[in-house]
C-alpha cells in the first residue's frame, strides 16, 4: 500500500544543532503524507554522537544565556510568537501533511502553542523570588529560582507542533538551554518552529533540535549534563523515561497516555452534549490524549437519546484530505496506526459489543492508499472488554451504560488512566460532587475537552503522568527552576557577639 519513492530523491529533513542544520547518524526512516500513503520525506535518525554533539552546544550556549537578563530573554518569546503568527499557514500546512489532521486543527493547536510562548514571555515576572525582611535580627532571607542547566524535551506525534511550545519556551525563558528530540513520523513543524526563533534572536546553541529514535532518546536519557526531561507520549515509554532519568539522576516529568470519559446525566441537554462528543471523539481523527473515547450515559433513556443523536451526526460527517476545508476528519497517522486502529474495531465486534457504526470500509476518492478510516460508534461497551480498557487513539467511541451518577464514577475510578473526564449535566450539586471527587487530573463540566488554558497547567492523574508537577503554565516554571534560599546578615559594626552552640530561633 505504501508507495516508498527510492532514497535519494526524497528531500532530507536534517537536525538543528548550533543554529545550524546539519546532517548526523547513518540511519534514517522515511516520513509519510498520511493522506496518500506516499513516502514524500526522509527523516534523518540521530545518532550518540550527533546528540552528543546537540547537548555540548546546549551546554556551551548555557553560561552566556543563564547570565542574560530575563527581559532580554523574553523579549525574544515576544519576536517569536509575531514570526509564528506570520508564518501559520506555512508551519500548519506542514503539519497536515505529515500528521494528517484537518487545517482548521492544525491552526488550533498552533494557536495554543503560541499562548504557551505568550506565557513564557511573561517570565521575569514569573521568575520573581520570594522576599522577607528581619527574619532574625538584621538578618534578611529571599528565595530565588535559577535556571537548571541542559534541558530536554521528547515529543509525541498527534501535537507535533504544540507540545514542544510546551516545553521549550518556558524552559528557555527560565535561562535554560534546550535539546528536543520531536516524533519521527512528522518532525517538519518542531523544526521550522525552531528555525523561526533563531529569527526572534535566539542565540546558536541555546535550543537544538535532533531527530531520531530510541537512540537519540536513550542518549538524552544517560548523559549526565542534561539535568530535565519533559516526556509527552504514550504511558509504557512514559514510565520508562521517568525511571531511567530519575535512576539517572535527573528531574523528569513524563505525561503518558488516556482513556476519557464523558459522564451524560439523564438531565443533560442531550443534542447540545452529542455536538460536544462528536468533536472530542472524533477531532483530529480521535488521536488526542484529552479526546473522549468513551461515553457513559447515566440510565438506558439517556444511552437510547445519545446513541440515536450520534448516529445522526455521524453520517452528517466529511472524511478526507485534511487540506480540504470542507473534510471533518483526516486520515490516521500512518499505515501500522490505521491497522491497528482497525483491528481495535474487529476486537469490539468479537468482545460482543454493539457496532452501531461501522467505519471501516471508507473509501474517499482520490485517496484510495491513503489511512482513512471512518467514524466508528458502539453501543454496550462493558468494562471486562480491550476496546474499554486499552488507549485505542482513533476514531472509535463506545457507549456505556449505568444506573447511577456513583456507578459512573466507580468506573473512572478504577481505570488506569486519569487525564482528562467530563459531566454532562443541568445539576450543579452533581458536577460539584463530581469535580470534588474524581480521580481524574483535569475535568470538565459541560466542557468536552478540557484541556487548561497557557497560564494554568496541564497534566493527568494515575498512569496518565509520572512526576510531581504538570506540563506549562505555572508548574512548567517550578519544573525548569531550582529554589536556592539566602539568608544574609549585616550586624552593625563593632557589636561583639558570643558563640551560639544552640539552634538559632526567634525565641
Ligand atoms: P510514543 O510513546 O510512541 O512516542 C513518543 C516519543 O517517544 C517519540 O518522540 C518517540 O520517538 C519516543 N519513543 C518511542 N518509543 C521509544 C522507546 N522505546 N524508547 C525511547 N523513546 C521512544 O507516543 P506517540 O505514538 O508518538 O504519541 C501518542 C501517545 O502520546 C498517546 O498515548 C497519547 O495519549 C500520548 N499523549 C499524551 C499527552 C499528554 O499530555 N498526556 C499528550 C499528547 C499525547
């Protein structure tokens, strides 16, 4: 099905090391434009060295920009997010040719990248330390937060854009140096970002870009002058990343995968609540980590009311190119993706649940060896089953039902995931007692996707996030800072003073 063009003649999509784009490592993979299925790019795969080399420009770039004033920093956050703003139509449509996602979404999720530099911009008032005056007699203490060192990032393939404005801006804001290692299967966009804050003055060395595999990220993982890792991806590599950094000796943070629920009462505004889901279920082809997977519909009137609306919906629905504005829904990723995906729904069909619509034999003209599979809905998922309790990442949503609000949230409860849910409901008194009580990161409430704003932070509960604080926002700047506490002291001159053999206190 996958036409590969032969080697040479594919252009090469190279690392960003020292401001420079420079080729490194003997391997490569071909990277693919989802929508054909052809081979339209050549990814290089870095090797030890070539990140080796990344990290010792990172850490040779460091003193210099650690020691640039924090508003001279920000300033080129600022420089940044006009050059992306003028450059989007560029950086999405590279990011709908690899990913495969509809423009209008890979807008979106450039759009929330840039408030993620926005915020980053705003740094040296975030950077402010903690001051207090006569904490003993003429004696003074503050906290400041200083900057870490090398820092890296590893980034997933379904945002490949936004998660690395994620990480690096804050990082690089806060007076670290940065290398980021993007998803292979379409690392055009994290690179052009990259180049474009060159651009804004970002000085050489001081954010580099390598591409590559499991050896670029193993590299990252031993060397010991990186000193933080931020990890976006699927939870098996997650848990890896953080025990190999935290074994290592390195503050890691690793957000994993998901299984959403949405939570539909039997008092929800029912056609309002299945616009939402059609969205959160099968937005950018259901490959989000804070998509909705998974309905559980609160009373059998409710599940009939839901399943009915989205059946309509559904069919209402344009799959194809995601450079056609009309298309909702693009291709999945690649090849092995849309097996796998496929195979989730045969899984379904054989566990016994309900197959209300059945996706799998879309064809969109034109586009015949391209990934497209359609919308598929089922009805009667129960928990025992795999399309339940595994991350599936496609355009499948099932429908599950209960008697009760509590028999909802037992079953949320107790998954393994814990990234995102949301309720569905006119009773205030239920969303409070639900939001109050879910073991879930983030929640919304008549809110389907509920993924937080630049200034708040983002991050999952349970095996959806190893580490003690979230991506972006305000914990972003905890994550790439260290506190250090001065006390100093200024007695007057002249007083003589005793020793003091007790601990000293303001007794
Ligand atoms: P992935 O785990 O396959 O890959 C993520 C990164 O890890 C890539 O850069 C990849 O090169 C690297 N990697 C892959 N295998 C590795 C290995 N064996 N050793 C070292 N590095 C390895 O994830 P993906 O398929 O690119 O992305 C989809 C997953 O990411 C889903 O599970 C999704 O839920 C998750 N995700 C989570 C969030 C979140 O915030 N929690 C956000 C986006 C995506």
């Amino acid at each position: 099905m996958n036409k590969a063009i032969p080697m040479q003649t594919l252009p090469q999509i190279q690392h960003l090391i020292g401001g420079q784009l420079v080729a490194g490592g003997s391997r490569s993979q071909e990277v693919f434009n989802p929508a054909t299925g052809m081979a339209e790019k050549r990814v290089l795969l870095a090797d030890k060295l070539t990140v080796e080399q990344a990290i010792a420009n990172a850490h040779a770039a460091y003193p210099a920009w650690r020691a640039t004033p924090p508003l001279k920093r920000a300033r080129v956050m600022s420089t940044l997010k006009v050059l992306l703003e003028a450059n989007a139509e560029r950086i999405c449509a590279l990011v709908t040719a690899e990913h495969g996602k509809v423009l209008a979404d890979s807008l979106g999720e450039l759009q929330r990248g840039i408030e993620n530099v926005e915020y980053a911009s705003y740094a040296p008032e975030l950077l402010k330390g903690e001051h207090s005056k006569n904490v003993g007699p003429s004696m003074d203490s503050w906290s400041e937060f200083q900057a870490l060192g090398v820092t890296a990032g590893i980034t997933p393939f379904n945002f490949p854009v936004m998660v690395p404005l994620w990480m690096w801006p804050m990082a690089i804001a806060c007076g670290n140096t940065f290398v980021l290692k993007p998803s292979e299967r379409d690392p055009s966009s994290a690179l052009l970002v990259a180049q474009l804050a060159l651009d804004a003055g970002l000085p050489p060395g001081v954010l580099n870009v390598v591409n590559g595999d499991k050896e670029a990220v193993d590299t990252l993982l031993a060397d010991k002058r990186v000193q933080a890792i931020s990890f976006v991806g699927s939870t098996p590599i997650a848990q890896y990343i953080y025990a190999t950094g935290c074994a290592n000796g390195k503050r890691v943070q690793a957000l994993g995968g998901a299984k959403n629920h949405a939570v539909v009462m039997p008092d929800a505004d029912v056609p309002n609540a299945v616009s939402a889901l059609m969205g959160a279920a099968y937005g950018s082809c259901g490959e989000r980590c804070m998509a909705i997977p998974l309905v559980v519909a609160v009373g059998d009137a409710t599940a009939d009311a839901v399943v009915a609306g989205l059946k309509v919906e559904i069919a209402k629905m344009k799959v194809g190119p995601g450079t056609d504005a009309s298309n909702d829904m693009g291709p999945l990723v690649t090849q092995a993706h849309f097996e796998k995906v496929k195979g989730y729904v045969d899984q379904g069909v054989l566990e016994g649940a309900t197959l209300v619509v059945d996706g799998r034999n879309v064809k969109v003209s034109g586009h015949e060896s391209g990934y497209f599979l359609g919308a598929c809905l089922f009805d009667n998922v129960k928990p025992g089953m795999k399309i339940y309790q595994e991350e599936i990442f496609g355009p499948v949503l099932g429908v599950m039902r209960v008697k009760t609000l509590q028999e909802a949230m037992d079953l949320i409860d107790a998954h393994e995931y814990g990234n995102g849910t949301c309720i569905f409901t006119r009773d205030g008194e239920a969303a409070r007692y639900f939001s109050d009580n879910i073991l879930v990161g983030m929640v919304g409430i008549n809110v389907p996707l509920p993924v937080p704003v630049a200034y708040h932070s983002f991050g999952g509960w349970k095996r959806s996030l190893f580490g003690d604080l979230h991506g972006y926002g305000p914990d972003a700047v905890r994550f790439y800072t260290k506190r250090k506490t001065i006390t100093q002291r200024w007695p007057s001159a002249g007083v003589r003073e005793g020793a003091l053999f007790s601990f000293p206190t303001n007794r």
